[in-house]
C-alpha cells in the first residue's frame, strides 16, 4: 500500500540537521498493508526517493538529513525501514540517442540518537530489486 506518492517540500529544516529548503521526489510504501498479502515483513516500509530536476538538493548529497527528517516527519521506525534512491533513466545527445541507466540504490545507515549517519549506497538486487521497480512502475506520477 502507498502511504506518500508526491513531491516533498520543506522550508529549511532545524538547525542540527543543515538543510535549507528544498524539494524530492516521495514516494513511501508499507508492504505489510498490501492487499491479498499473507505475508509479514520484518522491515515493511519502502521509502523511495528522487531528485527533482533543477533542485540544488540531491537526495545522495543529503541522504543523511533527509532520511533523519523524513522519519520523523512520518513516524517511521528506522529499523523497519529500507531506502532507495532512484534514479531514472536519462536520454542525452542527438535525438536522445544515448542514454544512462535507470538505476536503484539501497542506502543503509547508522543511526546515533535517532539521526542517520555514514550512509553506505549498495546497488538492489533481486527479488528485492524486482518488487521496489514492481512498486514505483505501478503508481502513477503527481
């Protein structure tokens, strides 16, 4: 089930967190409320985030910040939690010709006094892989 599919905006965050305002893209699932699921996860949220394009904030700048205030923002238990960060697939050149890889990273952190700290990216793999790209293809865009 989706709990969040939008883009994320905040005005500057608090002080021990550094962000000035900015934007993302949101989306946050819980897998244990999927309909026709028999199936308990030990760590059921999907947070999965992408920058906007023309924002100064990147979510693999401020992966700490962002998944510091995003859980508090949503009550989120940081360890029943995995974030990914996406990023679609970019066409460039003549005609589009050339392109970059839709990608999918896994972001694990060490939290210090609920605050995320030393984020460490890991590429997906399936089946995990396959049910985050199964999550973000199956809801449409704000």
């Amino acid at each position: 089930m989706i709990l969040y599919n939008d883009i994320f905006q905040w005005e500057g965050l608090s002080k021990p967190l550094g962000l000035a305002m900015g934007k993302i893209r949101l989306r946050i699932f819980d897998l244990n409320q999927q309909r026709g699921s028999q199936i308990t996860h030990i760590r059921p949220i999907i947070v999965v985030v992408s920058d906007v394009p023309g924002e100064k904030i990147t979510v693999k700048g401020w992966a700490a910040p962002l998944a510091t205030f995003i859980c508090r923002e949503f009550a989120i238990d940081p360890n029943r939690m995995t974030w990914v960060e996406h990023y679609p697939r970019v066409q460039y050149g003549i005609d589009n010709a050339k392109y970059i890889p839709e990608k999918y990273e896994a972001v694990d952190f060490t939290w210090q006094d609920d605050m995320a700290a030393h984020p460490r990216w890991r590429p997906m793999k399936s089946p995990m892989l396959d049910i985050v790209r199964d999550l973000v293809n199956g809801i449409q865009t704000p």
